[in-house]
C-alpha cells in the first residue's frame, strides 16, 4: 500500500528553481511532486537515498535533473529540498539546504 504524503516545506525552493527552469522542466519536475505525494513516486522514478542525511531522497527526474526530498513518515510528510542539475546538487553537498540551479 502506497503512503500519501502532505507537502509541508520546501516551496521557496521550487519557486527559485522554477523562476528559470524551461516550461518543460516545470512540468516533469510538477509530475514528480505529485508522485511523491500520492505514493507512487518509488514505482516510476530512479529514487536513492541519501547516505550522509537520512529520510532524505534523490529520485532522477530525468536525465541531468533531480529532486531532492526529505520524507516525513511519522508525519505522513514532505519537503522539498533542493531541484536543480545532478552536477550542482553533488558540487553543493557542503553548502547550506535550499540552493538550486535551473535544468
């Protein structure tokens, strides 16, 4: 049985994203969200956790674009941690949560 999940965090970060992203990016990474909270986002997307933070998960938007999350389940929550090129999330690992670059 899929777990519904409730957006709860994480919007300004999708919002800075998509200030540049291309309407196409938009709409996969929208589709993604979704998924995410309806459960089913383990079923369609390349999803890997994240071995330094715990409850948190990259899943492949497509190539060259992820989504990072950080699920909630005692909460039946999610926020959105970063969006933005696979490059730019592993160059920013040290950096603070919350930077993001356009696909």
């Amino acid at each position: 049985m899929a777990m519904r999940l409730q957006l709860t965090a994480g919007l300004e970060v999708l919002e800075s994203w998509a200030e540049t992203a291309s309407q196409a990016a938009r709409n996969v990474v929208y589709e993604a969200l979704f998924a995410v909270g309806d459960g089913s986002a383990f079923l369609v997307y390349d999803i890997f956790g994240d071995p330094r933070d715990p409850g948190n998960f990259l899943i492949m938007v497509k190539p060259g674009l992820v989504m990072k999350v950080m699920v909630q389940r005692a909460e039946s929550a999610f926020e959105i941690r970063y969006v933005g090129a696979v490059e730019d999330e592993f160059d920013t690992a040290a950096a603070p949560q919350g930077t993001s670059s356009p696909e």
